[in-house]
C-alpha cells in the first residue's frame, strides 16, 4: 500500500453528489496509508438532501475522520494558511462550478477560501473532478488549471461518453498515488484515464 505517513491532508467536498461515496472511500484510503485529515465541505454540500444520501451521514462520517474536527465556513477555511494546517489540500470531487471559481479566483465559499488559504504557502492543491460540462463550459476552466502551478489533477475522463458526451469523472482510486506525487511536486501520468 502507498505510504502517506504522516500527511496533513485538507480534504475538502464540494455538491457533485453522485460522487459522495467514493470521495468518502478515497478518504478512507488516504487515512489507511498513514494521512491525518482535516474535512471541509462547501456550504451546498452541508445542506443538500439528494437521492445519493442524508448529509448528515457524510459529515458525521467526515467528522469522525477528521478526529471530531469539520471545516463548514469561510470565517474556519481561512486560517488553514496562516497556522499551517495542511501539507496538501485536495478537493475531492470538484465541481464544475468550483473550477471556474478556482481558474477565475473567486472566493466565495468554504471550500474556495480554504484552496485560497493553503496556496498561500505554495503548497500543492490536489483535484478530482466531476462535472458534467467538462468538455463544455468547463474546458477553458480545466485548461486554465492545468496550466497553474500547485495544481495537480487526479486522472480523469468521460465515464459516459455516449450518455453525457461533455461529462468528465476523475478516477477516485487513484486519489492517493496523486497526492503522493503532489507532494513531490509531480503530476500523475496519464492524465487521462480510460473507463472502458
């Protein structure tokens, strides 16, 4: 198993909620190879009842890894820099609309203050996205990021592209080896992931 011993890992959730679960699993995966986490979830996230599950069963969950701690606001996102709370912050999955806000540096919410905070150090900003206008909208947002240091991508790709020709879904699994090479300043390789 991947070694992240020791790492302070800001793990931030944003509202693509089909994704929940495996963002959960990829935390837990981040917690099995050693990492400590600190949990930040955007406000939507916090709040929104979906077909995909409760939110208070995401947090309470989200909580107990993050050893009773749980970053909800903006006002608690931004000491993350300042007292140096994370080695890496990863924002797992990042929606769409998250990326636009990160590639035109807007900070209006939980999860964009805490992206904020941490790059204030220079630190690496790990992301796993998710959004159904990826090949769309989305695009000159992704290539934006892709162009940006301290940003590394969890591989990624169409998870249905007969379905959802513009939708784009990172590979949750490979969350950990992405981190991993983040810290050491590296992009994963492939970028891009098949899920044929």
């Amino acid at each position: 198993m991947l070694e992240l011993q020791g790492v302070r890992i800001g793990f931030a959730i944003c509202g693509s909620f089909c994704c929940a679960e495996r963002a959960i699993h990829a935390a837990e995966d981040c917690l099995k190879a050693g990492a400590t986490l600190l949990p930040i979830v955007s406000e939507h996230f916090a709040t929104t009842q979906t077909r995909f599950g409760a939110p208070s069963v995401f947090l309470e969950t989200l909580t107990a890894y993050g050893n009773g701690k749980l970053i909800r606001s903006i006002v608690d996102a931004e000491p993350i820099g300042p007292k140096n709370l994370t080695d890496v912050l990863v924002v797992a999955p990042c929606t769409g609309n998250v990326l636009g806000k990160l590639a035109n540096g807007i900070t209006d919410n939980t999860v964009t203050m805490a992206v904020k905070s941490h790059l204030r150090g220079g630190k690496p900003v790990v992301l796993a996205i998710a959004t159904n206008d990826g090949l769309a909208a989305s695009a000159r947002n992704l290539g934006d990021l892709l162009n940006r240091r301290h940003y590394y991508f969890v591989p990624f790709g169409q998870d249905q592209p007969q379905t959802k020709p513009t939708s784009l879904v990172a590979d949750f699994m490979k969350l950990p080896e992405t981190i991993a090479l983040a810290l050491e300043h590296k992009q994963i390789q492939p970028i891009l992931h098949s899920y044929e």
